[in-house]
C-alpha cells in the first residue's frame, strides 16, 4: 500500500512522471509475481487479497480484488459515520492504479481476457477504474476495539476456503489465542530447522479442506 500511495502521488502531480523513478516498474514486479515468496504472477490466479492499512483511523480492513467481476471488494469490521469516507479515500487509490498498471504489464492478454467481448469489460476502458463493493452483514467489533486485524486476518482465512463469515460464530477472544498459537508453532519449528529469514520457513503441511475450529486447535 505504501507502494500504491507513492504512484498515486505521482500520477495525480504530473501523468507523464507516473514512470518517473521506477515506481510503476517495481509495481509491475509484484504483478509479475517477483517480491513475493510464493512468486505466483496475478494473471494465474482469480482474486487477489489485499490487507489495507487505513493510518489516518488506525484501522485494517482486507480488499479482494476480482478479475472476473472486475471490482474490489471491501470487507470491513467497523462501520460508523466518519469512518466510511476514511476507508474509501485509501481504497479508491487501488482502483486508480491497478488498473493502469495490469495495462501497462498486458495483464489482460496474458490473462486471456477479451476486454471487447468480456460481459464485465466490454462497456469499460481497460484503464478504466474498479468497482468497490461492501460488504454487508460481518462480523462487526465493538467501538474502541483493537482487534481490527483479528477481524481481518479471519475474513481472509474463511473466504480463501470458500466459508461464509457467520457472525453468531465469531469469537474475536478464541481467535486472537488461536493464531497466538499458530504463530508460536510457526516461530517454533522455524527454530527447530535453524530457518532465519521468512524465505527459509519449513514447509507448510497440506492444506486441509475446512478451517480447523478454536475447539479442535483446543482440544489438542
């Protein structure tokens, strides 16, 4: 997001310096797959999950950008009147840049995307902007709460194994103690293998088909 806001400065002072000091080109390695330890490219993937810090509320919210519905999707813990304005003022600039980076990568050929005959596409520049969808019906927490990442980091694990995010299941205490854990573990057998830097973590067990609940990680 820090990388988002530096090109959106840009771009906004002059378009023709938005190339200027290798911002766009360091952007493009990240849609390229380079700067990520699983070095996946955008274009082989259907959605990409985005953890945005919104600094001026202190406040995480998780944006999902869809290539086949062509819009962000924003997934928020806390509503309130002052925090919306907040919220899309940093969003808005994902659906400005992105955009004109994937045409600046040729996302689009290499995604196999036929913008004229696309039925989310074809009414639309390939430059054109996303559009933001809330939403609705979270798990919300309370006001004066810190544990918008909690919230966060659980909106992604539930969506990235295709779960509805219940609200009457949502236990924001269980689930800090469980990643907690799961931190520990991580941090643990990292030192067991003598691993040093986030490129050398052992690798992961086999990803199962369901979360594992706060009873089972309990229960253990």
């Amino acid at each position: 997001m820090n990388l988002i806001r530096s090109v959106h400065d840009v771009y906004f002072v002059d378009d023709e310096n938005l190339t200027a000091g290798g911002h766009v080109a360091h952007l493009n390695e990240y849609i390229n797959g380079f700067h990520m330890h699983i070095s996946v490219t955008w274009h082989t993937v259907e959605d990409i999950y985005i953890p945005v810090n919104i600094k001026e509320k202190h406040h995480w919210v998780l944006a999902i950008l869809s290539f086949s519905e062509k819009c962000i999707f924003r997934y928020d813990s806390y509503e309130s009147s002052g925090h919306y304005s907040a919220v899309i003022d940093v969003i808005e600039k994902l659906t400005v840049i992105i955009p004109l980076c994937l045409e600046h990568c040729a996302f689009y050929v290499k995604k196999e995307i036929h913008v004229e005959n696309h039925s989310r596409y074809k009414d639309k520049d390939s430059s054109d902007i996303f559009d933001v969808l809330f939403q609705e019906s979270l798990p919300q927490q309370p006001s004066g709460s810190l544990n918008c990442s909690v919230y966060m980091v659980t909106y992604a694990e539930y969506l990235s194994y295709g779960h509805k995010i219940l609200a009457n299941e949502f236990d924001p205490n269980a689930l800090h103690t469980r990643y907690v854990v799961l931190l520990w573990d991580y941090g643990t057998r990292k030192q067991d293998v003598n691993a040093h830097s986030d490129v050398e973590p052992p690798l992961r067990p086999p990803r199962q088909n369901r979360i594992t609940s706060v009873t089972e990680v309990f229960d253990g």
